[in-house]
C-alpha cells in the first residue's frame, strides 16, 4: 500500500475465534527515508524508500554490521536505484543495516537474517549395527566435517531417548538459540519453524526482523564517536569478599587477614592486606557452592583485639519473566506415565501423594505452648526437644519442613512464599545461615504470625518471624571472636555424571529389574579428536521402541553443530 499525505490509516486484526481488533497507525511523514531489503536469487537487494519530493542528504553512506563487526560502509550513489549483495556475503546470524548521513544521523535501520550452508558443521553418525536388542551394547561413531568435507574438530553435546515416550523438541535448537531468538527482544513462539527452507518460512522471518528488533548497543551515540569505557557489570571473575577492621588498628601494623575455605573439610587459604583504612578484600575467590569463608584478622604476635566486619555480598537482578501467551497443556504420552508409574512403584513401593496444606478454622484449645516472649496463641505448631529426638532428623532444615507452612530450597526457608525475620536465642539476626546450627542443639522452633511479633520489630517482621530456642551452651560454642566473621557467598556448580547402567555380564542383563529408562544416555561434553572423530557407547533399555539422538554444539572453527536421527531396539513391527 501507499501512503497519501494527510490520510490517517488504521490496521484491523482478527483472530481465529472472528475478534477483531483495530490499531490506530503512524501519521506518514514526507521527509522518511527508509531501507528496502529483498532476497532475489541468492541475492540481497537494498534499497532507499522515499517520496519524489524528499531529497537524500549530502554524503548519506550504508553501513552494514553483524554483532559490532563491519561488514560494509560505502557511500550511497544517489543516481543508483539499488545494490546487490551477494548470499555469500554474509556471516550466519543478524545483520543490522544503517543509513547514515555526513553528520553521523541514523535516518533508517533493518535487520535481515541469512543462514549460509557453509556455516554449519556436518556430523555423521554411524552405528555399529542396524538394530539391537534389549540390553544390547550400543556403539556410535560420530564424524564432524564443514560443508567441503574437510574434518573439523568440536565440542557437543549429545542425548538419546526414547522416542516412543519422549519427542524430540521441534521447536527450537542451537542453531535458532544462538543465531536467532538471542539476537531479538521478547518472546518468540517455535523460533525454529522461521529457518524452514521454504518462502512462507522466509515471508515471516522477515516480518519478524522488522516487529522484534532491538540494539545491544547505544549505535548512534558509538557511530559519534561518544564512546564510553565504563562497564554496568564488571567482568565477572570470581566472587569477591571486603570489609572493615575496626579498633585498634596499629595492632595490625605486620599483621595479617586470613581466608578459610571450608566445605565439610579445608579446601583453601588466601591472604590478604589492610590499607590505612583498615579496608581489606579478597577477589577472584572460585569455590564450589555450599562453601563457607572464614576472616579473621590478627596482629604480628597473633592477637584478636579487632573488630572486623565484612561488606554486603552482592545481589544478583531478579530475571525478567516475560508473560507468555495461552496455550495448551501440552499432552503427555500415556507409555510415558505408565513407565514412570511402574518406576516408582519398584524404586519406592506403594504410591504416597502429599496433599496441599489444609487450614481449619474451628475453636479448640490449644495444646502448644511456649515461655518464649514471642509465642502467641496464634502459632499453629512448637516442635520441642523431644520432637528433634525422636525425629532424628539430619538437617535443621529436615526440622524446619515439619513445621506448618514453612518449605525449604537449598539454604533459604520461606514461610507461605516469603522469607521470615530469624530470631535465635530471643536475638534477630540478619542473612541468618542455618547451617551454623546442628540440628540437635535445637530446644524448640516454632513461627510466630506478624500479627504477634510486628509489635517488637515493626515492619521487619512483616512476614512472621521463624523462632529458634537453643539449648544451654550452644551460644557459647558458636559465637564468632570479634576478630572473625563467616560469609556463604554462591559458588560454581560442581558436576554430576549421568547415571547409565551397564550390562556387561550375563548376569546383569538376566537381572529381572525392569529397565525403564526414557533418556537412554546423555553427555554434555564430547569432544572429538583432530580427524574430528568421537566414539561414544551406552547400553540399551527393555523397551521395544525406536532410540533418537540429538546433537548439538559448536566446532573449533565456529560453525554450529546440530544433528538428528534414530535407531531401533527390539524386534518393532
């Protein structure tokens, strides 16, 4: 369609179920300029949309870039209608096209895709047989090549299911994560079906370049020259702890800080100095997760007549949680539930269900009870010494699920969806670890509503507060020297290797324990040698069914890897 000038337009959308809805568009502006692009051929044709009456700027040049690097910049020859770039041209991925007059204005952006057969690695899987049988010692020889069938070297990752009970994901992969939705702002419904080779496939990717585009960069402010070298976020290379020595700070002249790294036993020492200040900090700390650190300051001759105090750790930004549209409940295979079904009831005997908890109101006298000053008859549950005795529970956290509306993730507890106030021996703490307590110094634990406990901490307690009662000495035990505190910052995630049985021997495939395995085999990390060649080896399960692998990954040249296929176990029909 054409604009006429002073004519307003509106556009009207209608759904499946005949709602419509109408938008309301732009007003045209005679003065735009715009950048046309088209795949013809193999080819890109670019344009510059504009009115008879509008003329081009002087020196307007065409910039063209793929994640920041410059793909092309020339001027624009204003006698010239359009220019061809060849598919070949461009990198996989996003280019961002920009035109730009002689005082470094943006007068028009796109973005167009292209996904170039050269870019992807080709892996080739073979199979040591056609089929196999249940229990069977499956081989794969796995061989990764670019598009001219030279061998590549790479990493990838590789999972096997059963395709009867688990579909492989059509939706999106490697290739569409990393080129495509990555690249775009917002929500993408099945990014994989925009790469299908077909024109109805290409319409829509183009539509889509033009409705989610977005900058990573401030472009036109960089395009002036207006850099900055500062950064949001600091390049994160471990975490980092800081603080404060307080009191008597010549103590500390030929003194030292000391770091343990503790997780159930020492795994390490650092050191650190105190600058005039009395400021002090430790970086680049790399240490699996549940890991604790213990400060301690001391003078030349050993003494502890300090005051340390540590810095908040850093928080990390909530993630945004985009709102997705309605859509089905997705259909789970009923071969699926059977088997899980029958997996659990040999691993675990008779089904238990946990039922949501359940509050009744009704009038009954209590039979719990406290001397704690923030007991209230409002508290639903007090578990006492006697309960952590005959529960022998491992953890206190093993404790603290007993208690009505309280759940556990990891180290932090909430109470109904929110982190209670902690008050230990009538004391409120702050960024309480729970793991400073064993689980049998415990005299009594209960929750105290905010309705009750508001009244001593005001808005603190907003949420309840969660009370613990030691027993005798435990205080005395653990409380820290002044010269010493504790941090648990979050630490890297040590690996796990998934679990695959083998059945090397008659006897373990005569075992009469079902297999009901769904994800058959599944590496994270496969690395191929300089021929590009891996080798990998798993056992089949009991079910007669077809296997699919999927694999996914990036070789040393850069080109994505991505490969799908099957093979079958039993005697299928």
């Amino acid at each position: 369609m054409h604009y006429e000038k002073g004519k307003r337009y509106h556009a009207i959308c209608i759904d499946d179920s005949g709602k419509s809805l109408e938008f309301d568009l732009p007003m045209a502006k005679p003065e735009a300029i715009a950048i046309n692009t088209a795949w013809t051929n193999k080819k890109l044709r670019v344009s510059i949309a504009k009115s008879e009456e509008t003329t081009l700027p002087p020196s307007m040049m065409l910039v063209a870039h793929i994640r920041g690097v410059v793909l092309y910049a020339q001027p624009w020859d204003a006698n010239s209608n359009f220019l061809d770039f060849d598919e070949d041209f461009f990198p996989a991925g996003i280019t961002h096209f920009l035109l730009i007059d002689g005082n470094r204005n943006i007068h028009s952006e796109r973005l167009v895709f292209s996904l170039p057969q050269q870019s992807l690695a080709k892996a080739s899987v073979i199979f040591d047989k056609n089929s196999y049988n249940k229990r069977d010692k499956i081989d794969m020889d796995i061989a990764l090549s670019d598009f001219t069938g030279s061998p590549l070297k790479g990493n990838f990752s590789i999972s096997v299911t059963d395709m009867k009970d688990v579909q492989q994901d059509t939706t999106s992969n490697i290739v569409s994560s990393m080129l495509l939705t990555s690249e775009l702002k917002g929500y993408i419904e099945s990014p994989l079906s925009y790469l299908n080779d077909n024109k109805n496939s290409s319409f829509l990717l183009d539509l889509l370049m033009m409705t989610q585009g977005w900058r990573r960069y401030n472009i036109p402010e960089i395009i002036k020259g207006n850099n900055t070298n500062s950064l949001r976020y600091e390049p994160e290379l471990g975490e980092k702890i800081s603080g404060k020595v307080n009191g008597y700070f010549s103590a500390l002249k030929g003194g030292k800080i000391s770091l343990l790294a503790v997780k159930d036993s020492l795994i390490g020492t650092e050191m650190a100095e105190v600058d005039g200040k009395g400021k002090f900090f430790f970086d680049k700390l790399d240490y699996p997760n549940g890991s604790h650190f213990i400060v301690q300051a001391q003078n030349k001759k050993g003494s502890s007549k300090v005051f340390i105090e540590l810095d908040s750790l850093k928080s990390y930004p909530q993630p945004r949680l985009f709102s997705l549209p309605p859509f089905e409940e997705p259909k789970i295979k009923e071969s699926y539930l059977t088997k899980m079904d029958q997996k659990y009831t040999i691993e675990n005997g008779m089904r238990v269900y946990n039922l949501a908890e359940i509050v009744v109101t009704a009038k009954k006298k209590s039979t719990v009870f406290s001397e704690s000053p923030f007991y209230s008859p409002l508290t639903s549950k007090v578990l006492t010494e006697d309960d952590v005795n005959e529960g022998h529970f491992v953890s206190i956290f093993d404790l603290l699920r007993r208690l009505p509306g309280v759940s556990t993730i990891g180290d932090e507890v909430q109470y109904r969806g929110k982190t209670p106030m902690v008050i230990l021996d009538n004391v409120p703490e702050e960024s309480f670890d729970y793991q400073r307590i064993n689980v049998e110094d415990v005299k009594e634990v209960f929750i105290s509503p905010a309705t009750s406990v508001a009244a001593f901490y005001g808005s603190a307690a907003a949420n309840g507060a969660l009370i613990i009662n030691t027993k005798k000495g435990f205080v005395q035990r653990n409380r820290l020297n002044s010269n010493m505190q504790v941090a648990a910052p979050i630490g890297y995630q040590q690996y796990v290797e998934f679990y695959s049985p083998t059945y090397e021997t008659e006897a373990k495939k005569g075992n009469t324990t079902p297999d009901l395995r769904t994800t058959i085999y599944w590496n994270p990390s496969v690395v191929t040698d300089e021929n590009g060649k891996a080798h990998i080896s798993f056992y089949a399960a009991d079910a007669t069914t077809n296997y699919g692998f999927t694999i996914e990954g990036v070789a040393s040249n850069g080109n994505l890897i991505y490969s799908v296929g099957k093979t079958s176990v039993g005697d299928l029909p």
